[in-house]
C-alpha cells in the first residue's frame, strides 16, 4: 500500500513537469472536471473569479479492500479490510504568482488550497475470520463454529482541508490538467469491535484498537484531474 | 521559489504524515473463547467421613458417554476439590424427550465404588448432581461391616454348608444371612473355577429406615432407569428399600464374581417399612421384590418377588442368586416418562443474583415424608426453569432448600406423572438474603504481559467461613467471565474460598469480600498470587499462560 501511494505521488510528479510549459489562465472562467486519486473519483467544477482567486466544488466516492492474514494467540485469521469514503467538498483557491509578468511556468499553477469535505460516508472495516479449525483438547472445532471477529472505525463527517494544487495546466485549447495535493484533519474515528460464537468476549481490544488510531487523524489528498473551460 | 523545494516539501510531509500512524493491531489480542460447552454436568463427590478423595478412577459407561469430555475437552477425568466436571461435546444437544444419558463408575482405595447415573436434558445447561463414597475403613453411622473367611475344599469349593450371619451394629438394626451350600464353587469375571484355599467375605449392610438413604446407595438415587425382569424385558422405576446389602467375595488374591450354583441370600427389612404397595407397615405375607444392583452399570435385575416371612421374629424376604453386587429388597413404584416441570419464583433473586437451591424429593408414608428418592441443585434466579426426571408415580413430597439447608418452599404431589405443565415454586425469602449483593471481577494477567487475560474459562467458586473445616464448603457460584455476583456472602465476616477449574483447584484463605471486589491475579505490584503456596501459585499460572499462549 505504502509503496502504490508513493509511486503513484510520483507519476504525479512527473505529469506535472510536462504541464509547466503550458501558459497561464484567464480570469473569470468556468472548467468542469473529472479527477481521480487517494478519494477515488468524482466530478467537480471550478470557477475562477480573477487570475488569482477561484472556488472549487467537487465531489468523490472511494472504496478501497485489502487481505491479509494475522495471527493472534497462535490462531490463524483472513482478515478482510474495507475502506470506504463519499464526500462533498468545496474549496477555495488562491494563486499568489500567477501574473503575467511571473517567469516561472510552474509558479504561474501553483494554488494554495483550503476548505472543507463534508464526509456523508467515511468508514473503515475489518473482518476477520478462523483459517483453521481450533483444537482443544480432544475436541475439534469447526472453524465456521468459531465465529469472527469484526471492527469498524467511523469518523464524523465533516473535515477541514488544506493543501497545495497546481492549475490549469493546458493539454489542449480547452483541456488541461490538475493536481491536487492535501490533507484533510479528521475527527478521532469512533471504533467499535466485536465478536461472535468463540470470539465473543474479545471486546478489551476495542480501547486497544482506538487507542492505535488515534493517530489516523490526517487524511492526504493526491488527485490528478482533467478539466474542460467553458 | 524552486521548484524542486516544493516537491520535496510536498513529499516529506506526506511520508512523515504516512509513517507517523501507529500499527492499526499492535498489542491487539484476540483470543477463543474456551467456554465451548453450553451443557455441562457436575458431580460433587462427597466422602462419608467429610475427607477428600483422591486418587480416585473415573470411568465412563452409558449410550452417551463417548460425547462427554472435561472441562479443557479432553478425555481425562478427574475428581479434583471434590468436583468432577463433565461436558458435553458442543457439536451435540438434547433434544426433548431425548436426553444425554451416560453413567460415571468412581472407585478409590478403601472406599465403596459408586455408579451416577446422569442425564443432561435440554432445559438443564447445568446438571449438579452428588454422590457419597463410604469409607470401608471409617463407617459412618448406619453401615455396618462384617469380613468372614471360609474355608475351603482342594476343589475350590465348600466342603459343608456355610452360613454367615451379621449382626446389628453402629446404628444398623437390620442383619444379613448369607447361606452357601456345599459344593459351592467360585468363578472370577471371566467364568473361571478360583481354587485358592480360603474365602473372604464381606457383608456391607445399611440401615434403609433413614430418610437420607438415597446418599448410601449404590448408583446415588433410588431410580433405576432398566430393571431386566425375569423374562428379559426391561422395566424402569423408582426403588423404595426396605433391607440394602452389598457382598463381596474374594479368594486369594482374585474378585469373586459368580458360583457355580445360586446361594441363599436373606435380607432382614425395616420393620417399619411403609409398603407403598398395600399403604400399610409391611408385615408377613406380603409382597417384595429383591432386585439385584450391577455397581458398573445402571440397572437393576429382578432376583426374585416373594412373600415377606418371619425370620427368627424378623421379618425378611430370601433371595437367590449365583453373583454378587449390591442387594435391595423392597418396593418398585413405577418412574414418570414425562419430566416434572417447574419454574422458580423468587422477587429476592431478581437483577441475575443467583442462589444454589437443593431440592429433595421423599416418598410418602402416612401423610409424611418417607425416604428420600432424588436429590438435586439449581442455580436459581428468578424464573429459573428445570426438570425433575424419574419421579415416582406415587405420591412425593419435594422440599427446595437454600444454602444453609433453610426450607423456602414445598409441595404435595400425588402423582407427579399427571403433570405435564409448568408448576411455579415460590421460593421464600432466604435468611441469607439479606446480605448485600456482593460482586467479584476477576482480571487475570500473565506474567510478562501487559493487559490482563481478555478471555477466562467459567470455574466454580465454594466459600466457607474461614477456619471451618473443608467439610463445610458450600457452592457460592459459577464464575462466568470471571464474574459472579451473590448475596450469599456477608461484608462482616471473613471466609475461605476454594476455585475449581478442570484439574486445578486453588484455595484462599481468610478474605472479607466488601460490596464491590476486583482484583487482578498476576506477579505484579498490589496482584494477588494467593495467601496459600503463592510459589506454587505462580508457577501453575506461568504453566497455565504458557499452554494457553500467553
């Protein structure tokens, strides 16, 4: 997971290279777009009211899953892990250095973003399920007997956002590109876990759970996007 | 402003934000629940003199025993603390009119083997039933012992007719006549002549007229589930003694099991004995029947039905036969089909205090309660469901009893077989009742470890108060998920407790419970490990952690 987000930061980079030759934006414009990245995909559109200041609403659905396979107390688990997002998000736009007297293509696309996603869906589960039947004793447990394991992490919807964007990048006459590159702060998550059959009675973990996410309180934004100007 | 310090920017902060997050399952620990069972049987193993028993061989007998297994699920079972803890298989469940029968044989050294028949129905999650072992060597009031030795022929067998006679001894009134004729001949369990010299013989009489002689016999009820009659069939019913024996024979060094042709056995009654048969004190002319007990099974044999005669101014019944087990003459009053179906009303048990009610069920004789058939316990809170199995179909008195043996409720049945509904019990208000509702947690942490154990399995906890003698140990409770609450105990006073779980028992000494009580089991600062053998203690609960993972 960490190796994708760090290569996909650099195909971004990269695009944004090849972007900077193009020329800077008029005022008083409108672009739809697509875009896609850390949030998912989604459509937003944009409207500049000067060279320097614009206002951007978007929104974004996500759905990410992952497995693996953990094992606690000599116990092997498949452990399924969910991911997903939807959002509303609306944000404000300011390029300092796009004028045209400005030399520097790419500082002429740089904006510093901020605002605000409101989050009508934002939640994290995982599953997770015996790989092998329990003996105990002489006793042989079915694993499908043993029951599972499930934990959720829910934040509340609504999160800041700040970060930087480079604009309106021109591929063509109407079309240019977009990045997006942010963070959102979210809430604490409120975590629940709970088990069923034989795994009942392991709800101790939950503090220990939400103790260890207490940290994922900062959600980064990498997006690239495609806009049409009006 | 260059461009490659933005990018650089840019990725630094997202790799310190993306690193910064703790491992989402560190220190997390799941774990499986060992509480697999959901019903479970438990045989309190008494010793007539109050001393423990130990070394005591269990096997299991019966249609069922092969889906019993111990509390750790496996095959071993031992009588620890005075406990013997069953399970049954998770994957199986009684069904109703379908019960899990099987039989527990207990033998130890010196002391008179018992045979329990248990049946585990699907209303009981928890079975508890008692038996009583007797002591060969330490007779209790009201058994009485006689060891004879016989001599014998170069061919293994009496050369003249042998008659052994007890006598009335230590609260025992009635006597035994044994009568071997000549040329009688000894075979082992395998049908083979012993031809060893001498004969020893032992003639165990008990006096039946007690009510509590259900506690002495063989099997620990008075209902025997298949009683083979004469012709082959089988027949169940519930037993009323008059006259109970059990003769053992040995030559040399081997158990004798049958002869070679039937002896004379005569069984002295109660002379009081109510025959339930004609509702009058037995008396000669009557009708008995003797029946014939197998200590490793649960049945009976009818040895012979017969008049009641006059022996010597004593009246009798004569039986023959040609093996040897336990002998009963009496009464046989034929068992319910159906279970006796009761639910407990008691407004003191409410908000899940519970509270161990002994139940005793007695035949009747004369408008007044007679001997004592069954015996039972619940753990009770208010609206407790349970089934009384095997009444008899006469009439019984049942008495429900709390903890300190105080009598909270009754009832008259005339024929518990005509019941097929519901009977509520109102409980009445226990003496000990008033004690505060007291609660025990109990956290456990493993050596090393750095939160305590999430998942413990369910044990049962006995208390007493402190310095009593270990006879006195009552049941306060199951400890589920490591909590109880009871309000059995009082915060003024201090108490023994003693913890049973599988094989290992643990005792502590001299504790005044206040109203709300946790503590944590471990090696650390302000954890308990035990007033008694705290060593041993910490060694037994590293070896416990260890085999459980922790």
């Amino acid at each position: 997971m960490r190796n994708s987000i760090f290569l996909l930061l650099a195909f971004l980079l990269g695009m944004s290279f090849v972007s900077t030759a193009q020329t800077n934006s008029l005022s008083k414009r409108v672009d739809l777009g697509v875009h896609g990245g850390t949030q998912g995909f989604g459509i937003n559109g944009a409207y500049s009211f000067s060279n320097k200041l614009g206002v951007r609403l978007s929104t974004s659905l996500a759905s990410f899953a992952r497995s693996d396979v953990r094992t606690w107390s000599g116990n092997e688990y498949n452990l399924s892990m969910n991911s997903n997002s939807g959002n509303a998000f609306m944000q404000a736009e300011y390029r300092p250095f796009n004028d045209t007297d400005n030399q520097s293509p790419f500082l002429q696309k740089l904006a510093v973003t901020a605002g605000a996603a409101y989050f009508y869906k934002l939640k994290g589960t995982a599953s997770g399920v015996p790989t092998k039947d329990y003996q105990m004793g002489d006793l042989t447990i079915n694993k499908e007997d043993i029951g599972s394991i499930n934990a959720t992490a829910k934040y509340k919807p609504l999160a800041p956002y700040a970060g930087l964007a480079l604009r309106q990048m021109k591929i063509q006459s109407k079309l240019s590109l977009n990045i997006d590159m942010g963070i959102h702060y979210l809430s604490a998550p409120e975590v629940t876990l709970t088990g069923d059959k034989l795994l009942s009675g392991n709800e101790a973990n939950q503090t220990i759970l939400e103790n260890n996410l207490k940290g994922y309180r900062w959600l980064p934004v990498l997006q690239l996007g495609l806009s049409y100007h009006l | 402003m260059n461009r490659y310090f933005f990018y650089f920017l840019f990725l630094l902060s997202t790799a310190v934000i993306y690193t910064g997050c703790a491992n989402p399952f560190k220190d997390i620990d799941i774990r499986i629940d060992t509480n697999i069972f959901k019903y479970t049987a438990v045989v309190e193993v008494f010793s007539n003199t109050g001393a423990p028993i130990s070394n005591a061989t269990v096997t299991l007998r019966g249609k069922d025993a092969d889906k019993i297994y111990n509390a750790e699920g496996k095959k071993e079972f031992i009588v620890s603390g005075g406990m013997l803890i069953l399970a049954l298989d998770p994957k199986v469940a009684p069904q109703a009119g379908n019960p899990v029968t099987f039989s527990v044989d207990i033998t130890a050294n010196d002391y008179l083997s018992v045979n329990i028949p248990i049946t585990i129905s699907v209303e009981n999650l928890s079975t508890m039933v008692s038996a009583t072992m007797i002591n060969t060597k330490n007779l209790s009031q009201g058994l009485n012992i006689k060891t004879s030795t016989v001599t014998l022929g170069a061919n293994g067998a009496t050369t003249a007719p042998v008659v052994i006679n007890t006598a009335p001894s230590n609260g025992v009134t009635e006597t035994v006549s044994i009568a071997l004729p000549a040329g009688t001949q000894f075979k082992d369990a395998e049908g083979n002549i012993v031809n060893a010299g001498a004969l020893a013989v032992k003639t165990l009489v008990a006096n039946t007229s007690s009510n509590d002689v259900q506690d002495l016999f063989p099997g620990g009820g008075l209902s025997l589930s298949q009683i083979k009659t004469a012709s082959g069939a089988t027949t169940s019913g519930n037993l009323l003694p008059a006259a109970l024996t059990e003769v053992s024979m040995w030559a040399g060094n081997t158990s004798i099991k049958s002869f070679n042709q039937p002896i004379q056995i005569t069984l002295q009654l109660d002379q009081n004995y109510f025959n339930p048969l004609t509702n009058a004190t037995v008396k000669e002319g009557d009708q008995a029947r003797s029946i014939a007990i197998a200590q490793t099974l649960v049945y009976g044999r009818f040895e012979n039905a017969g008049m009641v005669v006059k022996e010597s101014g004593k009246l009798a019944l004569k039986l023959n036969t040609a093996h040897l087990t336990w002998f009963t003459a009496g009464a046989m009053v034929s068992s319910c089909t159906n279970d006796f179906k009761i639910q407990f009303n008691a407004s003191w048990l409410s908000n899940n205090i519970t509270h161990p009610v002994t139940y005793k069920v007695f035949s009747v004789a004369n408008g007044a309660k007679d001997k004592q058939l069954a015996t039972g316990k619940f753990t009770v809170t208010n609206g407790t469901q349970g089934n009384l199995n095997k009444l008899p179909s006469s009439a019984v008195f049942i008495f429900y009893y709390d903890v300190e043996g105080n009598e909270l409720a009754a009832q008259n049945i005339a024929n518990p077989c005509s019941i097929g509904s519901v009977q509520a019990v109102t409980l009445n208000t226990s003496p000990v009742a008033g004690n505060p509702k007291v609660t025990m947690q109990l956290y456990v942490r493993c050596p090393n470890n750095k939160n305590p154990v999430t998942l413990l399995p369910t044990f049962y906890l006995y208390y007493k108060d402190a310095g009593a003698p270990t006879t006195t140990f009552k049941l306060l409770g199951t400890v589920t998920k490591v909590y109880i609450s009871t309000s059995l105990l009082s915060t003024s006073k201090p108490y023994d407790f003693k913890a049973v779980w599988g094989s290992y028992v643990k005792l502590a000494s001299n504790k005044t419970v206040s109203v709300d009580n946790a503590a944590t089991v471990g090696d650390g600062t302000n954890e308990i490990i035990g007033t008694i053998a705290g060593a041993t203690n910490l060694e037994m609960l590293k070896e416990v952690c260890k085999e459980n993972g922790y």
